[in-house]
C-alpha cells in the first residue's frame, strides 16, 4: 500500500485540495445534487470544453521531436544561420499527417501524407510544410476550398461520394499527375518512417551576397520505401486504425530513431524565366537531369511528445514563417498558404497560439508589439506596446530576409504564365512509363475501383480521357478495367 505523504494531494483548478472525489455532494443520501459543489461542475464544464474544432485538413496526424544537422556546405546558395556550416544541429518538431481524413480516421488509408517540420532556430521558428508527395492536384488556391469539398462528406449523404471527388477531377485536368501518384504504389505509406517528404512548393534563398535561387527540398527516408498494397491496408486499419502513430511512437521509444536526408534542387533565379515549363507550377516536378539533388543535411527524431494534445494538436505550422535567407516564390499556391494556414491556427488555437511551448521559438525570443487577447501569456509587461518608440524598446533592421523578386504587367485575375512545355498530361505519362508492369497493373487497379463507383457516365468518360492524354495505354487499360467492374 503507498504511502499518502509521498503522493501528490488533488486540487481543484485554483489550486484548494479535494476532500472527495468520488462522492457528488447531494441534499442528504440520495438526495438531488447540490450547485454549490463547485468541484463537480469545475470538473463537467471543463469536460464539455477539452474539443477544440479539428483541422479542416491534416486533421490526424503523430508528432515528434529531433534535430536537423548540416552535412554539407550550402552557404554559397543561403545565408541562414541553421545552415551555415557542416556540424550545426537545430531542433527540430515534426509532424506526419494524412489529409482529408477527420481526427478519428485510420491512418493506413490512401491519402497524401503531411509532412511538416518546425526548426527552432536562432534566428526564429522557420516552418517547412509539404507533402509525402513532390506535386500537389491544384495550382491555384482558389480552387482548394472546392477541392477539399469534394474530399469531404457530402452535404445530403455526410459520407465522402465518388461522384463528387472524380466529377472535380475530370474537370481539372491538371490534377492527372498527382492523382497517378495517389494511385500508384506509394499512394498508402506503410508507415511514416517509410515515406519521403517534399516541400512540393519552390522556395526562394538568397546567399550572403544578395543572389537567389529557386529551390525544392526533398527529405529521403533513411528507413527505404515501404507500401501497403490496397487490400494491405483494408486489413490493417480495420485492426488498428492508429497504425502509423503506433509505429512512429514505438519505433522512437525503442531508440530505432527515424532519419531523412535533406537534399535539394537548385535552379538560378535568371533560368526560371525561360525554363520549358512554369517552375511554379505545384502539378509539376523539375526532372533531377536538369537540376540534379544536392546534400544539405540529415533531420533526426529522437524524443516522443509527453502529451499529444498539447504538442501535436496544438503545433501549428505557418509556411509564411521563414528566417533570414530564406523566403517565398511566386507560386500560386504557396502565397495562398502564406496567409490560410496561420489564420486556420488563429481560428483553431487563438490569436496567441504561438505563445504555446511547441509554438514558441526555443532558440531566440519573440520581441514585438502584440499584446493581449484571449489566453495572453506574455502580455509584454510594462513595455511600451508601440513603435518606434523611445523607451527602449525592440527596433527593425533594415535587412530583407530574402531578396526582392521582379514583376510586371497590371493587376488582375491572370492565369500563370505559359512556358513552352507547359502540359497537365505530359509529366502524368512521364510517370506512368516509369512505371513496371506490376506497377502499372496496380495503378489501374486502384483507380478503376474508384471510378466504377461513379453513377455518371460522362464523369468517367472524362476523366479516362485525361488519363489517355497522359499516354494512350493507360487510358485504354483504365478504360477496359472500369467496363470490367461495371459489367
């Protein structure tokens, strides 16, 4: 039996200790329950709040800690201080997640995988958010609150209908790459650890001297590629739908610490112009025989999070936070997020979500003039809560953190500029002749038995049409698959 003095007493939330805490006070034995038992309504009303609303995507997802180690010189492309020199290390969070799935949903499923990372770096919180893919369905982010509906339930059924993901498809051919990777092997990850990660978008660094460049990031799974085949993962998550948070938890606990190797692709600011097709373009992937991946580093997860809803549904991850030498390009997409994933956070969490421990920057201080608002934890003190100001208080340096990038032409609602290899078919039947056989037997596998389930003809008409515009033979095999499933 425990000794009472070594255990820690109760308390309500104000910090009184509890008498009993199995008991409701009631109006004598058996009688109806008393309001003045503070303690029993303290305990329900914080219950009815512990929800907060869920992301709208990347709902399910597992996080942990680690650290991201330089391991080659990439100076002459970027001056930001994490990746200065060989050597440096930098902690890092990440978060793995699948995308339209709600919180409670299996994670071995297909569905493109989150892959987000947090570094806590001196010069403050630089926030990478991509994807377990190198492309994405749209270009545009006017279209992805429609996307994301037809991914969702449907407002008459409430469960997600065939008819309404590939009637958006058919409809917008430039998501015919991204949909022959979902598809394909790598469409159902075996695990998180098993995956790569992509920064999808193009990013802008600038080197000490003022020259830019455009660049991607790859992050290359130490562990190798491992799938789920369709039936695979049918299997699994009607076992334990918490596979993949199962995985990464037990495969860090054990010490068989996860590892990517961070490469990047490279492409000088005056090529961009001129390239054979948009290099802003998210449908898209710049073949590695024109800019071949180089070395940067080695990202490492080490430590599981102590509490999951405090440092996993908590974290947020905001791409419009970059550090100096690091900034954005002008691909559509990336800019829309720029401003939707912070301000998902400040509806989610609060105005004041990066005051939270996983939020906050652990290798510098967050200087500046916002203040208070709802669960303010740093109100800032006594300091004066403008600027500028003559009282001592933080000042602007004068220094971009990334290098300006040229534009012309007038305002307006302009479709990107066209290059001459510009094509949402051509880099879909790239893909698909890379592919095995086997590959290839699988891929219109998965997608015919997605497709027979769409009660219109002319939405599968269309769509196969696109998958034939990506090369001949995969429209004709999809074609033949749907007509066999739908005899």
């Amino acid at each position: 039996m425990s000794d009472s003095t070594s255990r820690a007493v109760l308390t309500t939330e104000s910090g009184a200790p509890v008498a009993d805490n199995q008991n409701s006070a009631t109006a004598g034995p058996g009688g109806p329950l008393l309001i003045q038992d503070q303690y029993l309504l303290e305990k329900l009303a914080r219950f009815n709040r512990e929800r907060i609303p869920e992301r709208v995507v990347h709902a399910r997802g597992s996080g942990a800690y680690g650290y991201f180690e330089v391991t080659a010189d990439v100076s002459r492309f970027t001056k930001a201080h994490f990746l200065a020199e060989p050597g440096r290390r930098t902690e890092v969070f990440a978060r793995f997640s699948t995308v339209a799935g709600n919180l409670g949903a299996s994670d071995a499923v297909r569905d493109p995988r989150g892959f987000a990372l947090k570094f806590y770096t001196q010069q403050g919180n630089y926030d990478l958010v991509g994807n377990n893919t190198p492309v994405f369905f749209i270009k545009d982010p006017s279209k992805f609150p429609d996307f994301i509906h037809t991914q969702k339930r449907d407002p008459y059924t409430g469960i997600q209908e065939a008819d309404n993901v590939w009637d958006f498809w058919s409809l917008s051919p430039e998501v015919t790459h991204q949909v022959t990777w979902l598809f394909g092997d790598r469409g159902i990850p075996a695990s998180y650890r098993h995956m790569d990660g992509f920064s999808s978008h193009t990013y802008q660094w600038v080197n000490a001297d003022g020259d830019a460049f455009w660049v991607k990031y790859h992050f290359k799974t130490d562990q190798g590629i491992r799938n789920l085949t369709a039936d695979e993962a049918a299997a699994i998550a009607g076992v334990d739908p918490d596979s993949h948070q199962r995985d990464l938890r037990e495969a860090i606990d054990a010490g068989r610490l996860p590892s990517w190797t961070l490469k990047v692709q490279v492409m000088p600011v005056a090529e961009a112009a001129n390239y054979r097709f948009n290099p802003f373009d998210l449908t898209k992937v710049w073949p590695h025989a024109d800019y071949p991946l180089i070395e940067v580093g080695r990202l490492v997860l080490d430590r599981n999070p102590e509490n999951v809803f405090a440092e996993v549904e908590q974290a947020a991850f905001s791409p419009n936070n970059f550090v100096p030498g690091i900034g954005p390009s002008p691909d559509k997409m990336l800019q829309g997020r720029l401003f939707a994933y912070a301000d998902a956070h400040r509806y989610r969490l609060g105005v004041n979500h990066t005051q939270l421990a996983v939020n906050a920057p652990h290798a510098t201080v967050a200087r500046n003039h916002g203040r208070d608002g709802a669960m303010a934890t740093n109100a800032g003190g006594r300091a004066k809560n403008y600027e500028p100001n003559s009282f001592g208080g933080p000042y602007e340096t004068g220094e971009p953190l990334w290098a300006p990038t040229r534009v012309s032409g007038a305002t307006g609602t302009h479709e990107a500029p066209v290059h001459a290899e510009d094509d949402d078919f051509v880099q879909a039947g790239n893909l698909y002749r890379l592919m095995s056989e086997e590959e290839k037997v699988r891929l219109v596998e998965g997608l015919a038995g997605g497709l027979a389930q769409v009660s219109r003809d002319d939405i599968v008409e269309r769509a196969i049409g696109n998958f034939r515009a990506a090369d001949p033979e995969y429209g004709d095999r999809l074609e033949a698959a749907v007509k066999a499933l739908r005899a």
